[in-house]
C-alpha cells in the first residue's frame, strides 16, 4: 500500500483531470454494462428454438379469393409432390417467421381470459412435414383431423407447447386439460417441445415467444392456401423455386405470394434482420465507446508524463529503476479506473432501472458488474502501457540538466 | 482580433496533428452517430398535418360487451357505430375508412395479377387529410352514396401502369370489378401514415410499420365494402365473425373514424355528441356501457399509440451518451493540449494579455474543432442515413436530413466543443504568468 501514498498525493495536484478520466470511465462502465446486456437479449432472441426443421422446410403461399378450398389444395398439392426433390407436402396454415395466421385469447373456464396462443393448423402429414416433436401424449389418430369451416373444428384434440402448457398449469401434467376460445373448445394431448409462433416476441406470449397450440384440421374449407414443403437442404433452393412455377400452374386463378413463398431459413433471416441491426449497432457503440475511452487515457497519460519529466529524473537520479517509474504510471491509472468502475456501477444501475422502465429489459445480472470492471481494468492497462514506458524511457539526466 | 486568434488556433492545431484529429474524430462520431439517430426520430416523431392537425380527432365508442367503463375502448369502431356518428354529419369533416387486400388485374394480359393494400373512405378524405392531387380530383358525395365504381390512385401506381400519364377516366379491374379512375395523386407521404395508426399498445413497442406508404388504390368507403366483400379484416373481435371477411354485422371492430372539428369551442360539444351516442346505444341496449368514449387529437393518438418505434428511441438515447462520453473525453484531451503551453500562456499574459483575451483564445480554438468536426459529423450523418434508407424497414425512405437537422449538426458539434473547451480554456487563463516565466 505504501506505493499509493505518493501517486494519491500527485493525485491532488490534479484534480481535475483524475476527475475526467475517472468520470469517462464511469460513463463507459454504465454503457458498456447495458449495452452488452441488451446484447445478450437480442442474441437470445436471435437463437429462438422454433420447433420444426428449418433447414428442409420451405413455404407457398397462394392467395385464392373465391376458390373452393378443397379443390385448390387437391390441384396444388398433386402440383406440389410431382416437383421433384419434393419429400412430403403439408397444408397448413402458417409456418414460424411466416405470416402469423390467428391468434386467439383462450380461457380455462369460459370467463377468465388467460392468454393470446398462436393457433397452428395442418392438415396430415403436417406434422412429419413439419418435424413436429413430440415429447408427451400421442400422435394425432385420422379421426382428429376434422374439416372446419369458420375457423378451426368446435372441438378439437390438440397439442400445445411444453412452454404455453407451464404458463396455463404450472406444475401440473397437461394432457387431458381443456381451454375454449369463445365457443370452440380444445382438449389437449401432446406436449410439444418447442414451437415458435410465426412472429415470436411480437406483442404476444413470453419473451421466450413460445405459446403455440397445434391443431389437426382436415385440408379443405378454412384451411386452404399454405402449403409446407420439405426437401433436402442442399436442393430446397432448387425445390422452391419449381415449386412455386408449378403451384402457378396448377392454380392460376390465385395469386402467388412471393414474399411469403420462400424457405423458412429465408423467412428467419428476414424475420430477425432488424434485431441484427440492432446487435450491430450495439456492438459498433461498444467498440466505439472502448477505443474512445483508451484514447482518452493515452491523451492525459501523454500529457501527465510529459509533464512530470523532471520529476521522473529526478527519481531515477535518486535511484528509481526502470521498473518502478512504470509500475508507477500502471498503479496510478489502476487507481483513478477503480474509483471510475466504482461511480461507474452506481450509473449502471441507474441506467439499467431506465431502460427497465421504459424498455421491458428485465434487471441487470449482478455478475455484469465484476465482468466489465475487469475489461475496464484491462483497457486501462492496456492504453497506459506506452505512455507510462515512455516515461520509464526518461533518462536520469533529465533531472540534473535544469536545474 | 478573431482572426489573429484563428490564426492561433490553426497553428495550435498544426503543430500536434495526432491529438488534434483525436479530438476532431471524438468529436465528428459523436455527432454523426447523434444526428443520424435524432434525425430518425425527429422525422418520425413529426406532425403528419402540419396546421390542420389540431382540428382532426379520433372518436371512439366501446361496443366490446366484455369491457366496462374503466377499460379502454377499443382502438377501432364496429360497423353500426361508425355509420351513425359519420351520417349524423355533426363535424365539419367526417371521414370512415378501412383497408384491406385487394387482387389488381392489370388491363394488359401477360401480367399476372398481384395482391395489393386497397384504402376505402369517404369523399372527406381528401379535402380533411390534405390529399395533393396531379391529376383529377376526388369523387363526390353522391359517388359515396351511389357506390359508384371509382378510384384514385397515387403516384407510384401511376407510374408503374400508366408511365406517369394522364390515366383519369382510365379503368382498373379490382378484383371481379371495373372502376374507373378520377383522380391521381401528387407524390404524398405522411409520416407517419397516421390515419391508420392503431394498436400501438399491443406492439412491444414493434411499431415501424406506422410508417408505411399510403395505399396505391383509394376507393369509396362503401364501393370497396362491395368489390372485396369477404377480404375485410378485423382489428378484434368479442365473438368469432358469422362470416369471416365480411363483417358489417359482425361483432367485429373494424372501421377507422376521422373527424375534423375547425371551430375549437365546437370540440366539447362533439365529445358530448359521442358521449350521448354512447348512451343512447346503451339505452337501447347494443351497449353494456357508455362510460370509457374517448376523442384523442390527432397527435394525441399518435401519443397514445407510441408511434415512435422503441428501438429508434433506444438507438438514440445510445448515440446521446456517446457523444457525452466523446465529450468528457474531448475536455481531457483539451485540457492536456492547453495546458501544455502553460509557457506560451505566461508569456502572453506577461505581455499584457487579458485573461479573457486567453480565455477567448481557446475559445475559438475549441470552436475550430468542432467545426471540423461538425464537417466530418455532417459526413457521417449522411453516410448513417444512407445506410438506413438501405434497410427494410417501412420508414427507410424517410431517412433524409433536412435543413433544420442539417443546421443542427453545426450548432451542436460548435456548441459541444465550446461547451467541452470552456472548462479547459478557465484553466489555462488562470495560468500564473510568474511561475511560467520562471520555468522557461
């Protein structure tokens, strides 16, 4: 400890400037922390789990106003399977990262309204189609799938998320359970393991965005337009785009959405474009913030040694190596970042409980805190080292030539 | 004596190139990635109606029988409502409108049909809205009440069908129907398109779409209610629709309702108007309550839907205290370069230099900085712009500076390096002449 007396007593000759370092890395300390936190929840965001297999899934979306249903998902699905490369076809009526095709609020006990779920419906074969996976209950039997004509059947044997089945009956075993939605009413049972409804994190359900029911609906009637396509990753380019001439040709009356009649790994990388920006952004403001901050330190740790270098003669001429001038410049920037990181953790907090409120982040990781003070140690180091060598450099000489 | 003090300055300036571009860089990052940021907000958080906007209002009843009077209504009117407060004709402009897809048979075959937005309103539409017409003009009332087979449609259309002709009296097939075009508009784009603004609460915040492009075919409210009869969708509904897509007695949400209201003292009056229409739907008993109407202001709507998108606020908050952080970071660095010419400062002194003459010395230094900083910001502006007109996003075309942004830019990188030198500069004025000459 000896060693800090006299940086701390150099210290008060200047104030100010310590002042100035010590706040920029505070400021840096409650940017850094926040900005590396909404990071993480972006990245979060971005890895969502959706529940079917993407890298072989594609979709066609053909808008048909005033086609029977039936019969246009008789022509297009017979158009479909002739593609070749084409491993199963599946009418339904949406895929994740797609357009979202109903959400509903749902109630336990035809009063309380619950939640907002994403109601999937498909057609047989939708759930191979899809890569659907199960992890309780049993699959669906030909009897489930019944024809509806509004919007799904009035009663239906459905299987929900493992997620949406924890927010509706915490703790307990879900299959067998029951909710309704206005006069239709669903018995569950399957447990899916995962299923993203098409815009997760979209205003509803959860951050993590996975209430999603799965209904088994016969093709035809309400269900008509969507189809899902799965093939081999290395042809599904390929695959969409023959698809999509032949669901033209097969159904030339409707009109063809190309927006929506892509692969579902086209549909993600749109769906999160805008979340990457803001990754980037962040981390660009990081970057940016860190090599400010360094070149803030370097600029007044400049500054400080040249001011100091008779002083730094003079300690060499008494008889101060080499290694204790450096040391000294290291421990003095240590110090001034400590009491930086220690303002700085107060702002932190601070910030972290405006973006709380404004924002929808949730609180802070304390462990955050000792993470970016250790970086922020670390780029003190790192940005003192050539000014505080520089200084270890000056030559004993300095002090005896004026005096 | 400014410009020997420019003189000053520039050497000053010259003789450390690497702190003076340090701090010009600091500076120009800051301030680009500040006006970037503000710039995007400062357009989207605009008044779309520029002198009107204070005269058009949002009615809303609640016809939702599971709400009651202390909930909100719902951000929409039902079909029934809407017509009554639009026939009873109490404001000086009343306006419905709603919107849905509709399927464009382009004239010449080969061309495939394509789905696009249809707006549908009454004739108010465009003398309440401000709407510029090139060519044509709006339909009449009667056309309203006729249902007659018209449309206008906007600019881009225009160009993209007709080659920017003269189309008025020239036909589009919507759908299974002939209409016949009136009128065709000037490029117009409000920001944000306001006056289909609802739902913000519901969100997260996910509100870039506001900012969307008017609709390319506009047709009378009713008019459109027959072409693309069962493709309406709804905002919400309290029980499923008997027919989905054709809602007009469906307990349904689905219909905008504009008002415009010239005479201020006439405000209360129609709130009162929407208030007895209310109770008397629940004396009749379509209403379960009447308690919760509402008449938002234009921008008090917009208020209320939180149009801003929150990632656009959050982005610049960001740039804000970065530039702040950039600013600490300039006084050190100024500090350190003023303060090293303590000598020079003593011998200026000695030689009868004011301390406000010092004072001001640094000043203009600090100025010059940031006016080249304010160059190289102005740069970086326009590339952060250029780079989010590249997005897809809807308000990506919005993205541009204007004059008054443009101005911005030079005030605040000036105004933060003078406000980042002054503290630097009451240092160096300070300086005590006899310790400095002592020392040369």
């Amino acid at each position: 400890m000896t060693q800090f007396a006299p940086i701390l007593s150099a210290l008060r000759r200047h104030r100010l400037a310590t002042a100035l370092i010590a706040l920029e890395i505070a400021l840096a300390c409650a940017v850094l922390c926040n900005a590396c936190f909404l990071i993480v929840g972006q990245l979060r965001a971005l890895h969502i789990e959706s529940g079917v297999t993407e890298s072989s899934l594609a979709v066609i979306n053909l808008g048909c106003d005033g086609c029977k249903g039936a019969d246009l998902n008789a022509r297009v699905t017979t158009a479909l399977r002739a593609v070749p490369g084409v491993q199963s076809v599946a009418v339904v009526n949406a895929v994740p990262f797609a357009q979202p095709a109903g959400y509903a609020g749902i109630n336990l006990d035809h009063e309380h309204f619950i939640a907002v779920p994403h109601f999937y419906a498909g057609g047989p074969g939708a759930v191979e189609t899809l890569g659907l996976q199960l992890v309780a209950g049993r699959a669906f039997q030909p009897e489930d799938f019944q024809t509806a004509e509004l919007w799904l059947p009035q009663n239906a044997s459905v299987w929900i998320t493992r997620a949406f089945a924890e927010r509706l009956w915490p703790g307990q075993d879900p299959l067998g359970k029951e909710f309704f939605s206005d006069q239709y009413h669903f018995r569950v049972v399957g447990v899916m393991a995962h299923l993203a409804p098409p815009d997760p994190g979209g205003g509803h359900g959860d951050s993590a965005g996975e209430w999603s029911v799965f209904v088994p609906v016969n093709p035809g009637g309400s269900l008509n337009g969507v189809y899902a396509l799965r093939a081999n990753p290395a042809d599904l380019a390929r695959v969409l785009r023959e698809a999509r001439a032949a669901a033209q040709k097969a159904a030339p009356e409707a009109v063809l959405d190309l927006q929506q009649s892509r692969t579902v790994p086209e549909l993600r990388t749109d769906f999160f474009r805008q979340t990457r920006i803001m990754v980037g952004t962040l981390a660009g403001v990081i970057v940016a913030l860190l090599l400010v901050t360094a070149l803030g330190i370097v600029g007044l740790a400049s500054f400080w040694v040249q001011q100091r270098r008779k002083q730094i003669g003079i300690r060499r001429a008494i008889g101060a190596t080499r290694g204790d001038i450096l040391h000294y410049f290291q421990a003095e920037n240590f110090l001034i970042v400590t009491v930086g990181i220690a303002i700085g953790m107060v702002l932190t907090f601070a910030l972290n409980l405006v973006l709380m409120k404004f924002y929808e982040v949730p609180r802070l990781p304390v462990y955050y805190l000792p993470v970016g003070a250790l970086v922020l140690w670390g780029l003190g180091q790192l940005a003192v080292l050539a000014p505080a060598l520089r200084a270890s450099q000056v030559p004993p000489m300095v002090a005896a030539r004026s005096v | 004596m400014f410009g020997y003090y420019l003189d000053l300055a520039l050497r000053s300036l010259g003789r450390n190139k690497v702190l003076t571009a340090l701090m010009v860089l600091a500076i120009a990052v800051g301030i680009g990635a500040s006006m970037t940021t503000l710039t995007v907000v400062h357009l989207l958080s605009g008044d779309p109606l520029p002198g009107r906007s204070q005269a058009i209002f949002y009615p809303q009843v609640d016809a939702d029988p599971k709400n009651k009077d202390s909930s909100e209504p719902l951000d929409m009117l039902d079909y029934r409502s809407a017509l009554d407060l639009w026939s009873a004709k109490r404001a000086d402009r009343q306006v419905m409108l709603v919107q849905s897809q509709v399927r464009l048979n382009t004239a010449d075959a080969g061309k495939p049909a394509v789905m696009m937005p249809m707006l549908s309103a009454t004739a108010d539409f465009f003398s309440m809205f401000n709407v510029p017409f090139r060519y044509g003009g709006p339909w009449s009332e009667q056309d309203d009440a006729s249902r007659a087979r018209v449309a206008v449609i906007t600019d881009d259309l225009n160009q993209k069908l007709f080659a920017g002709e003269n189309s008025v009296g020239r036909v589009l097939r919507l759908r299974n129907s002939d209409v016949r075009i009136v009128g065709v508009l000037k490029p117009w784009r409000p920001s944000p398109q306001f006056y289909a603004v609802r739902g913000g609460r519901f969100a997260a915040g996910d509100t870039s779409d506001f900012y969307a492009k008017p609709e390319d075919v506009i047709t009378p409210f009713f008019t459109g209610l027959d072409v693309n009869d069962g493709n309406f969708q709804q905002f919400t509904c309290w029980q499923m629709p008997p027919h989905p897509g054709h809602l007009q007695d469906s307990p349904c949400v689905w219909v905008a309702f504009w008002v415009q209201i010239n005479d201020a003292n006439r405000v209360a009056a129609y709130r009162r108007f929407v208030a007895d229409y209310a109770a008397q739907q629940q004396a009749i008993g379509r209403f379960t309550h009447s308690g919760n109407t509402r008449m938002r202001s234009l921008m008090g709507w917009l208020d209320f839907n939180g149009v801003l998108p929150s990632n656009v606020r959050l982005q610049a908050w960001l740039a804000v205290a970065f530039l702040a952080i950039c600013l600490v970071n300039m006084i050190g660095l100024l500090l350190a370069k003023f303060l090293r010419r303590s000598g020079e400062i003593g011998l200026r002194r000695a030689l009868g230099a004011s301390r406000a003459a010092v004072f001001a010395q640094y000043m203009v230094e600090s100025g010059l900085i940031g006016l080249i900083g304010g160059v190289c910001g102005w740069l970086l502006t326009m590339a952060g712009l250029w780079f989010i007109r590249q997005q897809p996003v809807a308000y990506a075309d919005l993205a541009r500076l204007d004059v008054p942004m443009f101005l911005l830019t030079f005030v605040a990188a000036i105004g933060a390096s003078l406000l980042a030198g002054a503290l630097p500069a009451v240092r160096a004025c300070r300086v005590v002449p006899a310790w400095q000459l002592k020392s040369l």
